[in-house]
C-alpha cells in the first residue's frame, strides 16, 4: 500500500514486529490491539541521519480529554527576564531575542544560564556560532560566573548542534546566533532564507519533543527589525526585542509571547560586571530637581505590563526655521504629537503652526499609550508659553479631537502610584477619584496653569 510521500505498515508498540496490512492481533508477541499505523517518510531522514525514517501517524484526540501541564515555568534567575517572558521560561518552548550588535545579548544570556545551571539538575548547553571558546570564557571570568556546570559547543554545523543536543538533553539551550548556523541539506552558506527556515525548524522540533527551553539570538537590520524572514518570527513561540537609549540603560519586551503578555517591559543597567536588573524604574525617569521645574516639563504615570511608574516628557518650542514647521519626536509617535499640537490650537487658541516641536522622554523609553495624551498637552503648551507646570503635579489623560480628556484605564493604581512618590496635584478625568478631575482641554490648561 503507498502513499504520495511514503509507504505504511503497521508496527507492533509492544515488541516492534511491523507487516503490511493492519492484524487484531500481534502474530509475535500475542497482544491484542497492538498494531500502530507507521508512515515510512523518505523526506524525513537528514544528511546527518537525524530524525526518524518511521514517523507514527497522528490522529485527532478529544480536546477536552489532553491534561494541560503544570510546573512548566522555568525562572531564569532573573528577574526582570522572568517578568518579560511571563513569569519565566516555558518548557518545550522556543525564544527568539533579537537586538543590535553590542547590545548585551550574549551577557544576558551567559548571566542567565549560569543562574539555570547553579538551580537545575540536568545540564545546559551554549552554542556559539559567532565567538571562539576563549572569547566566552574571559567573558565568563569578567562577570564572575561559574562556569562548571555550562557545556559549551562552537560550531556553526547544525548537524554538530543537534548531535550535542541528543547526547547531552539539556534543560536550557541557548543559540548564538541563528543566523551563523547552517546545514549541508540547504546549502553550505549560513544566513539564507532557505538555512534559517530549515535550522530553525530543526532546533524547533526538538525543543517540542523535549523537555527543555531553547533561546535563539536573532540578528537586526538598520531598522532594528529581526533579520530573515518573517516566518522565523511564526515559528517561534516568543520574540523579544533587546533595546537601548543613548546611556547604559537597557530595555527587554516581548513582541510575541504565547505564554504570557506582551505589555511587560524589562529594565537593566549595563555595568562591568554585566546587567543588573533596575527595581524601581522611578528613579531612571524622573529628574530629582532642587529647584523649580523649568517650562515644557511634564509628568505622568504609564502602565507597564503589572506595573505603572512616572514618566517625565519633555517638549521644546522655537520659530520654524523654514516656511514649514517640523516635529522631532523619536520616543514618542511624531503623528500623536501633531495631533495634540492641533487639537490645542484650534481649542485654546494656541498657534503651533509657525513652531518647530521637540518633544523627548526622559531616560529613553518608548511611549505609546493612549494615556499619555494630556501629559503631552501640558508639555506643549507650557513649553509655548514659557509656564512651567507645577513640580507636585501629575497629569494623565487620553486626548480626542473634540478636545475632551476621555478616561483611561486602571486609573486607581495610576493615582495611587502618585501619591505615594509625594505627588498631590493628580489631573485626571472626571470619572476617576483624583481630587483635579477635569473633562476638556480648555479646563486641564486652567487646572495646571492657574494661579
């Protein structure tokens, strides 16, 4: 009997005696009901001779009938990485961290197998395909790790990766990079789109079948987008975005995760001995001033995931130096910044059309929520008006067209978050408890600015 891309028989699960044609009873061993449908696959069998010619055919089962796993968290023993991948790192799993060259992402990963080895009774394995041996060990010396339970392999053959990979089991693999690997079956240079879909898939399908964590480290192109193509950003369960400001602070979110929110955001400070995690993200954004708070400074709390922290935006008007204005916002969307500008204009009576705008976020964070709208305004205008915002102040608040301050979500912990780091003027909308709820833009400039 023959299929399009293989043959069946029929496999004995009790002592492995196979025939053509299906039979109720083993002819070898006697047992009933024993026979298993076994797909003999020419296309799975690899130049190496991995994978298995006989592929047992899989049938569809009762959802309601598969018990779903516990314990499948593994922490990373760090506890910012945990917070970005959920809670720590799922079992049979796949992690794709992308960042630019230089970033940390080999240091952060080195610190982290070194935290799984020190906790794990089973091995972990390193694969470098960009650094020698001793590279990694003076790095490992550098920050102080303890590297006698951390098998390493530098290799760029995959067929050697997957070799140590069956031998050793290892609970927490690591790949570095992606992108260095390559495999005889497609081709003998590594980087391809046709070598990072075939090793990818292989490192895949093994992770799937065991009882291990496996991080990929992705290359970047001059956008900062992960380099290859987009189905290697499908195939993996989780993808992590590695990023910086212009000091030595790092960020870590999760662009994909299907274990856990995309909305958490990670923290580190790079230092010589590696990065350490930042607790309290408060005292990286906000300026401690002795003095006044100068014009076009506002604050305002953001929520991050399970976490809300205070933010400082900072906003610059001067006379366009060319018959049109322009807007230079990098951590925040130039298009929001525009529309705000225009809503105050039209509202307030407030021209921004003959300015250019700067608009920044203390300590380089990326902003995008819709709450930040009213803080932006409040910037913006004092930055026009050369009126500085009250230093005691928080603002928050989505801004629409109409000029109303529209309610935004978990407003409690917002306000909350607040008071307890000394701020007693909290302007908000009206449907929350703050005591300055204010439902326009007209009556949020009169709560910030009057005297």
């Amino acid at each position: 009997m023959a299929k399009k891309n293989g043959s069946i028989i029929y496999k004995c699960s009790k002592c492995g005696y196979s025939q053509p044609r299906w039979l109720g009873r083993c002819p070898d061993c006697g047992e009933w009901n024993s026979l298993e449908e076994i797909i003999i696959d020419k296309n799975n069998v690899s130049a190496a001779g991995h994978g298995s010619e006989q592929v047992t055919k899989q049938k569809p089962v009762s959802l309601a009938a598969i018990k779903a796993q516990e314990n499948t968290r593994l922490s990373t023993g760090i506890e910012e990485f945990d917070r970005v991948l959920g809670g720590g790192a799922t079992k049979n799993s796949v992690i794709l961290l992308g960042g630019e060259p230089g970033i940390g992402k080999s240091t952060l990963l080195l610190q982290t197998i070194s935290s799984i080895s020190s906790n794990s009774t089973k091995s972990v394995l390193y694969i470098s395909g960009e650094e020698s041996a001793p590279q990694i060990k003076e790095r490992a010396e550098r920050l102080n790790i303890n590297t006698s339970l951390i098998k390493l392999l530098c290799t760029s053959r995959l067929e050697d990766c997957l070799d140590a990979l069956d031998s050793l089991n290892p609970e927490f693999v690591i790949i570095d990079s992606i992108q260095t690997i390559y495999s005889v079956e497609a081709g003998i240079i590594p980087g391809t789109v046709n070598q990072l879909k075939y090793c990818a898939n292989e490192f895949i399908m093994w992770a799937k079948n065991h009882e291990s964590v496996l991080i990929m480290t992705a290359h970047v192109t001059k956008d900062g987008n992960i380099a290859g193509p987009k189905s290697l950003e499908h195939m993996v369960d989780t993808v992590i975005s590695f990023e910086r400001n212009s000091d030595d602070v790092r960020f870590l979110h999760a662009q994909k995760n299907r274990f856990g929110s995309v909305d958490e955001i990670g923290i580190f400070n790079m230092t010589e001995k590696g990065l350490i995690s930042i607790q309290d993200p408060n005292q990286l954004f906000l300026t401690n001033r002795k003095e006044s708070q100068p014009a076009g400074v506002a604050c305002t709390p953001v929520f991050e995931g399970s976490r809300v922290f205070l933010v400082e935006i900072q906003a610059l008007t001067i006379p366009a130096k060319a018959s049109i204005s322009r807007i230079y916002s990098e951590k925040i969307d130039s298009g929001r910044v525009a529309r705000i500008a225009a809503v105050i204009e039209k509202r307030c009576g407030l021209c921004f059309s003959d300015q250019d705008i700067y608009v920044n976020v203390a300590g380089g964070i990326k902003l995008s929520e819709s709450s930040i709208d009213a803080a932006i305004a409040a910037a913006l205008y004092s930055a026009r008006t050369d009126l500085p915002v009250k230093k005691d102040t928080v603002i928050f608040g989505e801004l629409s067209l109409a000029g109303e301050v529209r309610p935004v979500s978990k407003t409690k912990q917002r306000i909350k978050a607040s008071e307890a780091l000394g701020y007693t003027n909290v302007i908000s909308p009206e449907d929350s408890d703050a005591k300055l709820p204010v439902s326009d833009i007209k009556k949020l400039i009169k709560a910030i600015f009057s005297k």
